[in-house]
C-alpha cells in the first residue's frame, strides 16, 4: 500500500511539473554514428533498427563544421567518446526538434559504474566545440559548471605550461562564445575551469561567466597561467 501511495505521488509529481521530467532518461540507446562534433546519431533501445536511429544535435553548443580546418578532428573527438556508447539523452522539452529535423538533447554517456557523464559539457571543456546558447530551449549551458563539482569541472587535466587561447575555437556562426570561464571574486582574475589556479580557489569566490567577453565587461582580467588573448 505504501508504495502504491509513493507511486502514485510520483506521478501526481510529474503530471503537475513539467520540470521534473527535464531530465537525462527520456529517451536511451546506443550511438551509431557520429556526423561531426555536435551531430550524433543514436539508435533509440526497443525500437526497430529501420526506425530507432535519430539524429541527435547536441543542445546549446557548436563545434566546427566538417568543410573547415579543425572540424576533422572534432569529429573524430567524438568518435573517439561516443561511438557504440549506451547513451541517455535530456531532450528539449520546448521545442523538440531544431529546424533540420534532428532532436535537441544534452547526451549523457553511460559509465561502467553508472554515473552519467554529460557529453555536452565535455566536449566544451575539451575545446573542441564552444558555448552556443540557443535561448528558444530549456537548457542553460552555464548551470552544466555551476552544479559540477568544482575538481570535476573539467575532465581533462591541464598540463601547466599549456595556455588557452580565448578566442580559439571559431565556430560557425558569430553567436558562438569561448566559455565557460570562472572569476575569482577575491583576486578579480578570470580561469577555464581547466585551470589549477581555478581548482584551488576557494568555491565560495567563484563566479561563473558564459564567455572570456563576458568576464572582461564585468571587469575581470585573464589569468596568467590558463588564459591569454
Ligand atoms: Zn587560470
């Protein structure tokens, strides 16, 4: 009876709160193919192969087209991450599918011990796609950081005599931003949160900014070690 009781509390809950079903878990499957650094193709679990492929465009972020320099080698980023991974996919719940037909989605890879590891995010913090934030969707971009543990804001490790170039990453269009970067508000300087300056900054002085820009209006100035322009 009980759990009857919890049953029916829970989908009391997501009748009344479309919030609570924007989550990863609306649709599973397994990548099949990747088009390029935020195109994926994913073969939707329990439907029949001729008709469980969708075509993934992954929410609130760019990476360079195929027809330019560095889109080779973002593609094979997300070959190298995705391909034949069971993946779970956050789909837009405003406005489902963009313009070409494809499904607006943070994807989620499946890890062996069952954590989720939000791809949208990783390919950002790996600097093969940028900040793109679409603002017709229910996504923003800027929270994938600000929830992150702050040693687990970027998975790669930033070797110490590496610095980023803010305006690196050229996208295909000119909404395209460089971030996300984090501000201390103790020492006014702006990191990637790649930096070991970042990672050893007290939380409670950080400020997040969707781009490198972003932080410079506010009156933020780069940091020596991760950043320069
Ligand atoms: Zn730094």
């Amino acid at each position: 009876m009980r759990n009857e009781i919890i049953s029916l509390s829970i989908i009391l809950m997501l009748l009344i709160s479309p919030i609570a079903l924007a989550a990863p878990g609306e649709a599973n499957g397994t990548v099949t193919y990747v088009v390029d650094g935020d195109t994926i193709y994913v073969q939707i679990q329990g439907y029949d192969t001729r008709i469980g492929n969708i075509t993934v465009r992954l929410a609130d972020i760019d990476s360079p087209e195929m027809n330019t320099v560095k889109g080779p080698s973002c593609k094979q980023f997300a070959q190298l991450q995705l391909n034949g991974s069971s993946v779970t996919l956050d789909l837009d719940d405003k406005t489902g599918k963009d313009g070409s037909g494809r499904w607006v989605a943070v994807l989620y890879r499946k890890e062996q011990d069952g954590t989720l590891v939000n791809f949208n995010k990783m390919i950002v913090d790996s600097g093969y796609a940028c900040i793109c934030d679409y603002l017709n969707n229910e996504f923003d971009p800027l929270a994938w950081w600000i929830d992150a543990d702050f040693a687990e804001a970027c998975r790669l490790e930033m070797p110490d005599n590496r610095r980023i170039n803010c305006t690196d990453v050229k996208c295909s269009n000119n909404k395209c931003f460089d971030g996300p970067v984090v501000g201390n508000e103790a020492t006014g300087k702006y990191h990637y949160p790649c930096c070991p300056r970042a990672k050893e900054m007290d939380r409670s002085n950080a400020i997040w900014f969707i781009s490198s820009e972003d932080a410079r209006s506010r009156g933020y100035v780069p940091c020596n070690v991760c950043c320069y322009l």
